[in-house]
C-alpha cells in the first residue's frame, strides 16, 4: 500500500531503488512474522482453517505489493485471498460474507485481464 501511495502521490513515475527496497523488505518481513506466528502459536500447521488464513494473509499483501509493481500476478495472489476468505466464510457459517468474497472476485478477475491486456500492449508498442 506504501508502495502504491508512494506511485500516485509522484504520478506513477518509478521510484528509486531505495523505495523499492524497503517495501520489499517490510512485505517480506510481515510475511515471515504472520506465518511464523501462525507457525509457532498452533505448532505447526494443523487445520484447513489455518491453511486458509496463510492463503488471506500472502493473497493481500502480495497482491498489493505486485500490484503496486504493475505486475499482474498481483492479482493471481489477490484471487488467492479472495477465494480463500471465502472459504473461510463459509466454514464459519456466513453466506453473505462469502457470496460477497465471490462477487469481488470476479472484479479481480476483471483487473487481471485489463493488466495482461495493458502489459500487452505496451510491450508489442515498445518493439514495434
């Protein structure tokens, strides 16, 4: 999200290494801490609802992250989170909550097209 803030606030010009660097770093990190955590406070990994958390969990903050990058695997990890937390809604017994995951996902999906569209476009223009 940093990473995003730090490209509107300066009209998506490419930001120096350094920026790159620390976001990298703190994604990473939060993810090392989260799963660790996760990891050491169930002594290991021992149910499917735990699976689905790690999958929420590496779905937002990479599709952020990736994203940011305009990389479109950004939103493959997006899907990740939204299909796991709506498995997680499901199990805990809220329909609402999952169908609402499901419809997002579908605007996701619509992201990911538009990014490989424009990753395509912009990569056959450069060549041409």
């Amino acid at each position: 999200m940093l990473l995003g803030l730090y490209l509107s606030w300066h009209g998506n010009r490419k930001p120096r290494k350094f920026i790159y660097y620390v976001v990298t770093i703190l994604t990473y990190t939060s993810l090392t801490i989260g799963v660790g955590f996760s990891l050491k406070h169930h002594g290991g990994i021992t149910s499917f609802t735990q699976l689905l958390e790690i999958g929420v969990m590496f779905g937002f903050l990479l599709s952020g992250y990736y994203i940011a990058k305009n990389n479109p695997i950004g939103w493959l990890f997006f899907m990740l989170g939204n299909v796991s937390m709506a498995g997680l809604m499901y199990i805990q017994n809220a329909p609402i909550l999952m169908i609402q995951q499901l419809v997002s996902l579908f605007f996701v999906i619509y992201g990911f097209v538009k990014s490989i569209k424009y990753k395509l476009t912009n990569h056959s223009t450069r060549h041409a």
